[in-house]
C-alpha cells in the first residue's frame, strides 16, 4: 500500500456511532504536537487493522541501479518522538507506527501506552526508540 508523503499524523482510533453521524476521536497528542491544527480540515483515510498488517508483510522493491525510489525512514537518530504503542512483538517489545506505517520498536512499553521516544537505531523499514519520558 502506497501512502502519501503528505501524511501529517498516523493513529489508531474506533469508529463510533453517534446519532445521526459516526465519529472518529483525533488524539490530543496529534494537536499539542503540531502535526495537526483545531479547526482546520483535513482529508482522512481510514484503513482497517488487517489491511495495514497484510501490506506490512512487505512488497517486493522495484530492482534495477541508480538512485533507490524507496522512501527515506520519517526519522533520524537521536530524534524525539511522542508514540502511542499499538502492538506488541514477537520479541515483546512496542510497536508504534508513525508517518507511512513506518514502524518504531519501543523496548518496555505495554500497548496503549502514550510515551516520549529518543530514536537510537534507525534502518530502512523500522526504528528503535528509547523511552524518555512515559507520562505526556
């Protein structure tokens, strides 16, 4: 799955009934952040849970020489980052997904748990993160 260069923030969130509408809760983080202003609009992709790990599995790479057309991971070392941890892997540590899916391993963090990360590893497809602050 292709996903934008432009995309501002990436979260999870239910889809609720209320009324006569369905609602989708934007996280006070994406605001207080920056990613995101109050009263602005915005286009909004939904993609289910399944959806997203399945194109998670990894798509071949287009071969070939010359200057690599994959996008450069949303973060650099020594980066700070407030994630929400949404998984859990194999190994046990966090997983958090920021711009494009792209996957932060946060080692002693528990799912839904809202933490402030500094990137110590970052490789093509994933990055590794240790908490610096787990109360924001």
């Amino acid at each position: 799955m292709e996903i934008s260069d432009k995309l501002l923030c990436l979260f999870s969130a239910e889809v609720r009934a209320e009324d006569d509408k369905y609602v989708v809760e934007v996280p006070r983080r994406e605001v207080d952040t920056g990613s995101i202003d109050a009263g602005e609009v915005y286009r909004v992709a939904l993609i289910s849970r399944k959806a997203a790990a399945a194109s998670e599995g990894g798509s071949a790479s287009s071969g070939g020489s010359g200057a690599s057309t994959e996008p450069q991971p949303p973060v650099e070392v020594g980066e700070l980052r407030y994630v929400e941890i949404e998984d859990i892997g194999k190994q046990g540590d966090g997983i958090a997904r920021v711009e494009r899916g792209y996957v932060i391993i946060v080692p002693d963090a528990e799912i839904g748990e809202r933490v402030k990360v500094e990137i110590t590893e970052v490789k093509s497809n994933f990055a590794v993160g240790e908490i610096i602050d787990d109360d924001f």
